[in-house]
C-alpha cells in the first residue's frame, strides 16, 4: 500500500479513477471515505494534472465541475504544499489570499448570526441584524472581482503554457457561487415578515449554501490554484498581471504595498505615469491630473454608465472613507441596504433623462456635509456615468465679509 501512496503515477490512477467512480454513480460517501483511507497526502500539482487529464480523455467539462466539490472536500488538508513558492507582500498572490482572509471573516460574521437564529431574529434586534445580513452578504458580492482578476488576468497565462482544463472548471464554479450569491441576496429582499422560522428556511436554503461556496473556492485556489500558477508563471507574467488589477479592482482589501520585481521592466508603467492627456482647453500629465484633483477641497467619486465605481479623488482630508476595494463594485453595493432603492432611482432618473443632478445635506459629526450627484454626458447627451462630489462646509458657511486677494498673508 504505502508503494502505491509514494508513487506519482500510481497517486494519480488511483485519484481518477474514484473520481471516475463517482462519475459512473458510486456513492460520494464510499468514494469520499477511500480517498481520506489511501490518500494521506498528495502534491497540489497531480490534482491539476489528473484534472487536465481526465478532460482530454472525454469527461465532459460539466462533469468534471459536477465532481470537483466531492474530489475536492475528500482531498482538503491532504494536499502536500511544502513546495509551495513564498511570495513577497504585494505579490497578486500575496493580494489573492489577503482577500480571501477578508472573505473568511465576513462568513465568519455571518455564521455567527446564524447560529443562534431564535435570539438574534426575534424582538426588538430583528431588524439590525437582517439589516446586517444583507450588508455582509453585499461584502461576499465583492468576490466578483476576486474571480474577473483570477478568469481575465490569471486564466489566460495558465491558457499560454498549455493548462486549459482546470481553469475552465473554476470558472464553472465561479459561476456557481456568483448564482448562489445572487440568489441569497434576492432571498433577503424578499418581502416577507422576518421571523425565526422564516430566517431559519432562507439560512438552510440560501444563505449557508453561498456562503459555504465561497469559502470552498478559498481551499481550492490555496491548496490548487495558486501554488500551480506559482510553479508555471514567470515574475514578467505576475507583473503584468499585477499591472492591470486596477483596472478590475480588490475584494474587500486595499493594498498597500507596491510590488515592482527584480529583474522586470517598469519602463512601460512609467511612460503610462506620465503620459500627456489632451482636452478641449488644455492638456496635463497625469501626474499634474491627479495632483489637481486630489487638491480639490472636495471629494469625488466616479461611477461608470455600467453602475460601477471607477474613481474616487484621495484629498488629504477625505469626508467619507474609500479604498480601492472598491473599484470595480456595483455602486449600490457600496450603500447600506435601506438607501439602495434611492440610489437606483437616482441613477435611473439620470439615465433617463428625468435629472441632471441630485442634492442633499446632513449633519455629521457636528459638521455640515453638502452632498451632490451629477449625471455625466457626452456632447450627444449620451449617459456617461455619475459624479459624487462631496463638500466640507461647516467652515465656509460662516464666513462675512470678504478677503481680498491683497489681504493674503502667511
């Protein structure tokens, strides 16, 4: 037996052929409990090569998806990492799993509710914490660009050296978990009385569920993916895709630490720094760009005409708190669950032409914050997106008289 365990080959027969088994209708149990018995360890990078093997034998996509959860939880903890590369802080694979940390304190969150439905869904607490919910379940949303970065930056080097099997099949499940958050979420904007009973059926029926595939997809991205893309990729490879994460965004995580490889050129991310922008009345560096927008006594957020955020200014004295795990995010995720149905009307007012902008005000923190949408068009009226410009101006609102600019003095 322990012949059979050491050998690579005979490992990896002995993984398909149960997973084989259970293709052919074998109880998941049995198959489950003989892996867990011959399996003790096995390298990440066999999982993959079974995985690879299995489809260009003829098991169809969908089928292999269908067994990965089975395989996959049979395996969890059995799968050798010790060579396993380090990556420095700043790495994608470093922000990759920072995410998923992120992630995993949510659902913790969540669980926690959940295990004691009868106190913390009945009485005068009931609403807070539905309301609780449904802000964490829009946080385990922000997975979405988890995954983008993972199927449009990652999967398509793995594609160039040849391994197509696996990354087809973690986007199936990244399709699934997107499924099962989505319907979690349309569960709790049911409107429907929250009881216990009530809670208790949409926590077994919809929440647990996508919460659980969330945090599977963390132990095969840890135990499978990363290390293999690790072994696969070069450092020009993780810098390019490390160049263009912005553009897709961070989940739940903002950070902070540039990551520039020894040995790769960063003369292309330089000359994209300081490259020219050219407008009607006038033209900037980008550099000059950001320093004229960050000096701006007011901060702005930019969503696109596809409802996602896109910008936000980073003034030293920023009224609201943003970071950049929030690019990327359906704008109505980045707002509490009662105001959502106003930020929808708004948007569709502006997309339909009802309005050009949308003011309000409120006092916060013994200041008086002056908040304004605007509706951006292009010189067609066509819908570009939404400008958020919020405004300090507790201090202007007290202002007599005038100062001149012969009256300045330092």
């Amino acid at each position: 037996m322990s012949e059979l365990i050491n050998n690579s080959q005979s490992r990896k027969e002995l993984l398909k052929h149960m997973i084989l088994q259970l293709h052919d209708g074998v109880a998941p149990e049995a198959v489950r409990a003989r892996m867990i018995e011959l399996l003790t360890k096995i390298p990440y990078g066999e999982v993959v090569e079974v995985e690879q093997e299995l489809i260009s034998e003829g098991l169809p996509e969908s089928e292999v998806l269908r067994l990965c959860d089975i395989h996959s939880q049979a395996l969890e903890g059995r799968i050798d990492l010790s060579g396993m590369k380090i990556v420095p802080p700043g790495h994608p694979v470093d922000t990759f799993k920072l995410e998923n940390r992120e992630l995993e304190k949510v659902v913790r969150e969540l669980l926690t509710l959940f295990s004691n439905i009868e106190t913390e869904f009945s009485g005068p607490g009931t609403e807070h914490n539905f309301n609780k919910v449904k802000a964490l379940f829009n946080s385990l949303m922000d997975v979405d660009k988890h995954y983008r970065r993972k199927e449009n930056l990652l999967f398509p080097f793995l594609e160039k050296y040849g391994i197509t099997g696996p990354p087809k099949v973690m986007w199936g499940k990244h399709d699934e978990t997107r499924e099962l958050l989505k319907n979690a979420i349309h569960a709790l904007n049911a409107p429907d009385v929250i009881t216990p009973e009530t809670m208790e059926a949409k926590v077994e029926i919809y929440l647990k569920p996508a919460a659980k595939a969330v945090t599977d997809m963390i132990m095969k991205e840890e135990e499978i993916l990363l290390p293999m893309t690790l072994d696969k990729l070069t450092e020009t490879d993780w810098y390019e895709i490390y160049r263009q994460t912005n553009e897709i965004g961070y989940c739940l995580y903002d950070p902070k630490i540039t990551w520039k490889p020894q040995g790769v050129s960063h003369e292309e991310e330089t000359s994209a720094e300081e490259g020219t922008i050219n407008l009607p009345s006038g033209k900037f560096t980008s550099g000059e760009l950001l320093a004229i927008l960050n000096a701006l006594s007011v901060d702005l957020t930019f969503v696109d005409r596809n409802d996602k955020v896109k910008y936000f200014s980073q003034g030293k004295e920023r009224i609201f708190d943003r970071n950049r795990a929030i690019l990327g995010r359906d704008v109505r995720m980045c707002h509490p669950p009662s105001s959502v149905h106003v930020v929808d009307q708004i948007i569709g007012d502006f997309k339909s032409g009802k309005a050009d902008s949308a003011p309000f005000w409120i006092q916060m923190g013994g200041k008086f914050i002056h908040i304004e949408y605007f509706a951006l068009r292009d010189e067609q009226g066509e819908y570009l997106g939404t400008l958020e410009m919020s405004q300090d101006l507790t201090e202007k609102r007290k202002l007599e008289g005038d100062q001149r600019i012969l009256s300045y003095k330092k």
